[in-house]
C-alpha cells in the first residue's frame, strides 16, 4: 500500500512538473499572423470544424495524431476547439503548444483517476466510485485554474501596458506616419517593455499587410483579448478612418484616460488590502500573540495554585 501511494504522488509529481514546464513556455510562443490569415481563407470554402478534424487526421507529427485520437471521444473536438480558444485569450497562437497544453491535461486526468484507482483498488464500491469522483475533479479543475491564472495574468499586464503605449502611438502619429507605420514602430519599440500589447499590434498589421480589412483585423484583437479598453481603441481607430477625424489627438486624450483608470484601480486595490490582510491576522497571527502573551501568565496563576494547595494540606 505505501509503495502504490508512493508510486501515485510520483507520477501526479512528474504530470504537475510537466504541466508548469508547458505553462512556463506559453508565452514564448511567436505569433504567425499569416498562417492564420490562410487558413481563415480556407474556412471561407469549407467548414471550420471540418477544416481541424481534417488537419489533425492528416499528419503533421505526432502531436496532431495524439490530438486526433482524443477528438474520437464524444465531445472531446468540441473541448478541443475550447481549450484553443481559451488559450489564444491567454496570447497562445501556436498549435504546439496548444497540443501539449491539451495532452498535459488529458494526461494528468488519467493520471489521477489511475492512481486514485490503485490506491482504492481493496476498498469497498462505494468507497471507489468517491474516490475516482473526486480524483475526476481534482484532474479537471487543476489545468483549468492554472489557465485561467494565465489568461487572467495575460490581460493584466495588457491593462498595464495600454496607456504607454497608446501615448507613444499618438506621438508617432504626429510625426506624420500612417498607421500600419505607427503600430509597427510602436511595436518594435515597446516590445522589450510590453511585449504581449506590441505582439498583438504586430499581429493586427500583419493581417492588414496579408489583405483583410483593418476593421475586421481590430475585430479579431478585440475577439482575442477581451478587453474593453481595446474595444474602444478599436472602435476610435476604426472610426477616425472612416470619417477622417485626427487620430492622434483623441489618442492623447484617451491616454489620459486610461491612466487615470488605471490610478483608480490602484487606489481600490489598496483600499480591499485591509480587508484581505484581516483573514491571515485573525487565522494566523492572533493565535500565536494569545500565546504568547495569555500563556506565561497562565502558567504563573497555576504554579502558584498549586503551592497554595499544597501548603493548605500540609
């Protein structure tokens, strides 16, 4: 029994370590604007889904053939297409990562359940099925947290970056320069500072360069992100193209808009410390000053106690 739990926590060890291991390189990924621009043409002529089940069934190595024997379970194309999703929100474009993020999961999944299952392989059925349940659970919700701390990461660090470089793309707007200029030279200039905002800029340009339309382009990063402030900047863009009005200005504006959000968002943070710092003090802290304080005290009241006793029988 201990050499089963032993083998349990090594395997569930060695799947977690490789869980953070593909997390850790999620955001090493480079973005290919013009693959994605391609095979947005092709699903123009035949249907999406079609479209990967058919990529996955052709080849291309063997992560595309693990990920094709996964999409033969029922539901597990449509989980698929969700996790890709949601890991494109987390700034993931290549497809492998996105393999090994699905297949780390799928693999950690079993591992549980398997482990849970050899641990409980004595035990009564009812005693199992909780067991594999909550294995189940804990397999499920594990890579999905560690997702949604990447996406939530993500689109902080996009919040953060967008006042700068909004203001810096005014500027470069002043000089004269059109726009696809603009975000390339703002791109290149803050991708070392904010290189997720200046990778989704690239991005937005090089789609335009492969011919979509820049309204669409600016739809797809909004799409991609999910942020509201990006969704405005999208929809000024879009507009002061269309009716001609001076981007650079509303840009300058807007900037200062953004910061001074971004200073409220601060401040509130600031103002929930307090509240989020009572839950440790009164869990961890006071104890230990009770202790502290409370049990010298404690400790003299009952020595003298009992020598008072004692002398009273004697």
């Amino acid at each position: 029994m201990v050499i089963a739990a032993a083998l349990f926590f090594i395997v569930s060890f060695i799947t977690l370590v490789t869980l953070l291991w593909c997390g850790f390189h999620l955001f090493a990924a480079q973005d290919n604007p013009l693959e994605d621009r391609l095979e947005e043409l092709q699903s123009n002529t035949v249907g999406v889904t079609q479209m990967r089940s058919r990529r996955r069934r052709s080849g291309g190595g063997a992560l595309n053939a693990i990920l094709y024997a996964i999409s033969l379970f029922p539901g597990a194309e449509e989980w698929l297409r969700d996790t890709e999703k949601e890991l494109q929100a987390a700034g993931v474009r290549s497809r492998a990562y996105i393999a090994l993020y699905s297949i780390g999961s799928v693999l950690f999944l079993c591992s549980m359940l398997g482990g849970m299952l050899w641990l409980q392989w004595e035990n009564e059925l009812a005693k199992k099925i909780a067991g594999l349940a909550a294995a189940f659970i804990l397999g499920w919700l594990l890579p999905r947290q560690v997702h949604y701390r990447l996406v939530a990461r993500y689109k902080r660090r996009l919040n953060e970056a967008l006042p700068d470089t909004i203001d810096l793309l005014g500027i470069v707007l002043g000089t004269g320069l059109a726009l696809d200029q603009a975000l390339v030279r703002v791109s290149e200039e803050m991708q070392y500072i904010y290189p997720e905002l200046a990778s989704e800029f690239y991005t937005v340009v090089m789609q335009v360069k492969a011919g979509q339309e820049r309204s669409k382009a600016f739809q797809q990063l909004v799409r991609r992100t999910g942020i509201e402030d990006i969704k405005s900047l999208s929809a000024m863009i879009v507009q002061s193209e269309r009716f001609g009005t001076s981007l650079a200005h509303a840009l300058k504006v807007y900037a200062e808009a953004l910061r001074t959000r971004r200073k409220l968002r601060a401040e509130a943070a600031i103002g929930k410390a307090g509240i989020k710092m009572l839950f440790p003090i009164v869990l961890f802290i006071l104890p230990a000053l009770f202790v502290i304080t409370l049990v010298p005290g404690l400790l003299s009241v009952l020595r003298d106690l009992k020598g008072g006793i004692g002398a009273g029988a004697r």
